[in-house]
C-alpha cells in the first residue's frame, strides 16, 4: 500500500489538526496551591487547560516534527503506535463533542475559576500568605494600641430609678 492511499482524504480537510498538539488528564485541582500550579503551566506558550466531562486535560499546542508544511508525515512508515491507531470517526475534523465545560486560556481565567471554587476568602488569604503580606496584616493587627475605653463622665451607672428625687440626688 503506498503513502498516498494509506492517508485518510479526511486528513487534508482539516489541516492535520491531530498533529499540531497533543493532550493530556491532569488531576482535578482541589487547593490553592495545585491552582497555581495550572496558572505556572498556561503562563508557558502553547498550553491551554480544559475541562470535559468533569475531567480536566492539558493541552500543548505545538505541532509535531515530523509534519510537513503540507499536512502529511514526513516519516508515515515509522510513525509512533498512538498516530498508527488514530482514525477520522471521531476526529477534530469530522465530528466528536469538543465543547469543553470549561476552556482556560489565561492564567486569570485560572485563578478566578480557583477564587470561586474554593471562596474567595479562602482564595484572597492563601494568595495573601503567597505574596508574604499575610504576616505584614496579622503584625499590624497585633501591634495596634488598644481601643480607647469610653471617658468616665463620673456618672453612677447602677443608680436606683425614682430614687433620685426622693433622696436629693
């Protein structure tokens, strides 16, 4: 069989999507550390974060060497088992869902995502403590002066009512 007939006329129509990125499961973040750890990795060009189903996926957008600029494998005989097994019934050209429920692009988009998964207090005090001013805010709380009590008018504050009169008060 040559080249030519083993290439799916599919593959021409959408550019060779399949080979222009590659992703990945990732664990689903449940802290504000892990958060960051997703902010550290969309900051690097390229990567996008998804999630479908419930599930949560990194994508790396970078297109493999081995295609040419004219959409084919430059090394088809000896391409590696996952590209060998792939098929165009549910490719990114002719059909499956790719409709995230949740497509993050930018590392705001991450953290106000994290702010409202897990709280925005929550959130605001873990990044506070990250930029150190957590403990800036705490020693400004601890060395304040005390609040002043209210000034002793010299009133008697448990005086017996309708005495006063009574007793020339």
């Amino acid at each position: 069989m040559s080249e030519d007939e083993a290439i799916d006329p599919m593959c021409s129509q959408c550019q060779s999507k399949c080979c222009r990125y590659f992703c990945f499961e990732i664990d689903k973040p449940d802290s504000f550390e892990e958060f960051e750890n997703l902010r550290w990795f969309i900051l690097h060009e390229g990567i996008t974060i998804h999630v479908d189903e419930g599930d949560w996926f990194m994508s790396v957008n970078n297109k493999c060497k081995w295609l040419a600029d004219d959409g084919r494998c430059i090394n088809y005989e000896n391409r590696p088992m996952i590209c060998r097994g792939y098929t165009t019934e549910n490719c990114d050209a002719t059909g499956g869902d790719y409709e995230y429920d949740e497509l993050f692009e930018t590392a705001d988009q991450i953290a106000e995502y994290a702010r409202k998964k897990l709280g925005r207090k929550k959130y605001e005090k873990a990044l506070a403590k990250l930029r150190g001013e957590s403990s800036t805010k705490t020693s400004t709380k601890e060395h304040r002066p005390p609040k002043p009590k209210k000034k002793d008018t010299g009133k008697i504050k448990d005086k017996p009512k309708g005495k006063d009169k009574a007793e020339g008060r």
